[in-house]
C-alpha cells in the first residue's frame, strides 16, 4: 500500500501566521510603554528590539503569494496549534535580551505558561524584575485566557468559512461549542467583547482598593485569564482582604461558560441558570471542596493550639479558614492558581483534595482549563447508565445536560479524551520522575498542573528540573490549553497521509 501526502495549503498558513505576528508586535507596545513610565533603559530596548523582529518576520510571512485564501479542516487543525508556538518563540525575545531568564529554554517554558495560561514559572526573584517583563507576563495570560485564534476569527473577517468554524471549535474549549451568533465571527466579536467588560470592571475595582495601579491591573488580566501570573513571589503576602474577595468573584465568574452569561444578559434571564446542570455541579463542587478543605485546615489548627494550651479557634479562626478554603478552591478549578495559604503546611491530603478539583476544571467554554466539569458530568451520567443496563439490558437509556440528550457520540468522544487525558497524564509523569522528579507524588501533580493549565506548584526549584523535562512541560501546557485533540492529532499519520 502506497501512501500519498494530504495537500495542505502551507502559504495560506503562512500568511495568517504573518499576521498574527504582526499583532503580536502592536501588543508589545504596551510592556514598551510601561517600561518607558518606569525608566527601565534595558528593559525597554528589549521590547523595543523584540517587536521589531516580530513584526518584520510577520511582515514577511504575511506576503507569502498564494492563489486562494481558503481554509479547509486540515489547515484549520494545523494552524490553531502552529500559532500558539509561534507566539510563544516570538514571545522569548523579551525575556532573553532583558537578561531575566538566561537561556532560550527557561525564556520559551515562561512564554508557553504565560500564553496557555498555566503560570508556571521561573524566574525565581519576580519583585526584582522590570515592570516591562511584568507586564508582558499577565499580557500574555489575557491574551492567551480568551484564545490567540478566537482573536484571530473577531479581526480578519476572512476566517469566517468552514476553515474558520474548524480553528473556532479547535481552541475554544467544550464539548458541542455552542455559539452565541449564527457566524462565528460574530461569536468570537461577543466572547471578546464580554472579556474586555470583565477586565475593565476588574481592573477598576482592584484600583479603588489597596493595590496600586499597575499591581492591579497585571493581577487583573492574571485573574480574568484565570493564568496566576502575580507581581510578587508570593501572593498571599498582598492578599488583602477586599483585592481577595473582587479576585475570587471574577475567578469564578471566568469559571462559567460564556454562552451561558450571555444567555443570562441577553436572552433567558437567571432561568438559563436555574435550568444549567453544569453551573449547579461547577457551584456544588466549589461548596463541597471548600467545605473539606476548611475542616481539615481548622481540625489541623486545633490540633496545634492544643498542644500549645492555646483556646482551640475562635469565631475569627473559623471565618478566615472558610474564606482562605474558598478562595483556594475557586483558584484551582479555575486553573488560576493564586494561593491565599501554604496548603502544604496542611498536609497532603489537601494538596491531594487541591489536585482533585484542578482535575475537574470549570465550565466549558470559559477561560478556565482542566479536564472541564461538563465531561465530568457526561462520564457520571453514562457511568450510570451502564449500571442500569446491566440490571435492565434492554433498556433504552440517554446521558442528559441541561434537559437535553447528548448525542452518542458525543458521549464515545468524551470517553476518549478523559481517557487521553489521564493516560498522558500519567506518563508524562512517570517521565518527569525519570528526569529528575524523585517525588512521585511531585512528578504527578506536576504534570496535572501542567496540562490543566493551573500552575500551582509544589517543587521546591522548578529552575533545577531537567531542560528535556522543562520542553515537555511546555508540550504538556499546549496540549492541556488546546484540550488534546487540536495538537495530538498532527502527530498522527492520517493527519498528513492518505491510503
């Protein structure tokens, strides 16, 4: 049997790479003018070098002749995956030429977590770092939280074609991706225009409180994002109470599928959350999580003061644990990944219990990453249709969402990709534990934290991690932010050859 390449049309890929390159010069201009307002000489000839790269390597693939400007699947696969590494190449510049990160592999891991919203990171000494190189860092997360080709499909109207509704499908996470308009063009317009809303009112909010101007406004595209990118080493050192409370709001907001507050604003009112079962499990995971982590915390303090002949708690101990507890389970099923408490002073059980909900993820079709509840749902159900059958083997039965029937295949395809998920999970895992991971139990929440896009970390020196595991890593990111199939499937043969 003889095998035959697929044509794929290379130039027209090209050429909306190119452009997007050149986008991605325009945003630099903002770390460039942070860097200016801050009087950061070096920083700012970084940016000022990077984006001139950038845009004059986008201007050049955006010129590539082509003869058709057609998208059909294939291409539309292929460049939803080939965009985000370009971005995150190009992306390297700023953080290599400012001397933050001294080699081109530690400067791609902090631009592949920054974009896939991760936030992993490694520089080790953030406070000391230029204002500019902040500032890209949470840019990065806003840029990548809503989708480098969502952007794409709202700003050249030529996407909108079946290439265009493949590429939308590809990098918007979901199971069926509903959309808000009949052209998809329109959808990502809406989606964008909803995110822009929530980082302004954010972004005002955080500026009213404690937190000065530019602390909030990089925590607030971090928050919205649902990346975890912060300003400082530790978050919990500028977790005031009021910043905490306008941050736990909007990361569990950027929790929720967007179709669906779009529903609220403009269509069914609060009956469009009334009636979703996916927002009642997302709420009921939040409250139950919350709940265990409390008690652990608060049986684990009392426990301490006992041995110390201290009062156990007092009504204070009890509010702050509740608080902290809540705040730590939104960021994880979110894949935020701010931490208001060591939750590893606490034991591993909560680091397991942690581990858990960044497994879940939030909603489908918001900005957060993980495994997404929706599936979660989806596999419970047909798990208990299976039971029932076995009782009643003639039985018809239906896995139902929101008062409707998912199709079978959509149910076999969820299978497949919890499935997927798990399996690359665990070996990628078993590989950082080759590279130098000894912890198994590190290994394998490193790589959970990886490819649900949460960036909570519990290794003490991510810097010492091998540089192949550090590469890995970054694949891990990609194919967590693009939900498995966008990128796995250009490794397969059928992807590129024809029987």
């Amino acid at each position: 049997m003889r095998l035959r390449h697929h044509h794929i049309n290379f130039r027209v890929v090209s050429r909306i790479i190119g452009l997007l390159l050149m986008i991605e010069a325009a945003f630099m201009l903002i770390p460039m003018l942070t860097s200016l307002c801050y009087g950061e000489v070096d920083c700012l000839m970084s940016f000022v070098w990077s984006a001139l790269v950038t845009f004059a390597c986008g201007l050049g693939l955006s010129n590539v002749p082509i003869k058709t400007t057609q998208l059909r699947r294939r291409e539309g696969f292929l460049l939803t995956g080939v965009v985000w590494i370009f971005f995150s190449a190009f992306s390297v510049l700023p953080f290599y030429m400012s001397g933050v990160l001294s080699n081109v592999t530690d400067a791609f891991f902090e631009s592949m977590s920054g974009f896939t919203t991760t936030g992993l990171s490694l520089i080790k000494d953030v406070e000391t770092a230029p204002k500019g190189i902040l500032m890209w860092r949470a840019l990065s997360q806003w840029i990548g939280g809503m989708g480098i080709i969502l952007f794409t499909l709202a700003v050249i109207p030529m996407l909108n074609t079946k290439g265009g509704i493949v590429m939308f499908n590809a990098e918007v996470t979901g199971i069926s991706h509903e959309r808000m308009r009949p052209r998809v063009s329109e959808t990502a317009m809406w989606m964008w225009g909803l995110y822009l809303f929530y980082t302004v009112l954010l972004a005002f909010l955080l500026i009213l409180g404690p937190m000065d101007a530019f602390t909030a406004v990089c925590h607030t595209l971090s928050t919205v994002s649902t990346g975890g990118f912060s300003t400082v080493n530790d978050y919990a050192t500028i977790a005031d109470p009021y910043s905490n409370s306008m941050i736990l709001i909007f990361m569990f907001v950027c929790g929720v599928n967007f179709a669906l507050v779009f529903a609220v604003a403009k269509r069914n009112g609060w009956k469009a959350v009334k009636n979703s079962t996916t927002f009642k499990w997302y709420s009921l995971v939040v409250l139950v999580t919350s709940f265990i982590i409390a008690a652990r915390m608060l049986h684990h303090d009392m426990a301490l003061n006992n041995s110390k002949g201290q009062p156990l708690f007092s009504d204070v101990d009890l509010v702050n644990h509740a608080l902290r507890a809540v705040f730590d389970t939104v960021s994880a099923i979110t894949s935020t990944g701010y931490a208001a408490v060591d939750f590893e002073h606490y034991g591993t059980f909560v680091s397991f219990t942690i581990m858990v909900v960044m497994f879940f993820g939030g909603m489908a079709g918001s900005t957060a990453g993980g495994a997404k509840i929706d599936r979660m749902i989806v596999m419970i159900k047909n798990i208990r249709n299976e039971f029932y059958k076995v009782i009643h083997p003639n039985a018809v039965t239906a896995v139902r969402v929101d008062g409707r029937a998912v199709p079978q295949f959509l149910v076999s395809r969820v299978v497949a990709f919890l499935s997927i998920f798990i399996f690359y999970m665990v070996v990628m895992a078993l590989i950082y534990n080759f590279l130098g991971l000894d912890n198994p139990f590190d290994a394998f929440f490193t790589s959970m934290s990886c490819i649900s896009n949460v960036g909570l970390n519990i290794v003490n020196d991510l810097d010492a991690i091998h540089p192949v595991a550090k590469w890995l890593m970054s694949l891990e990111m990609l194919v967590g932010r693009l939900e498995l199939f966008t990128v796995l499937v250009l490794f397969t043969r059928d992807f590129w050859f024809e029987d």
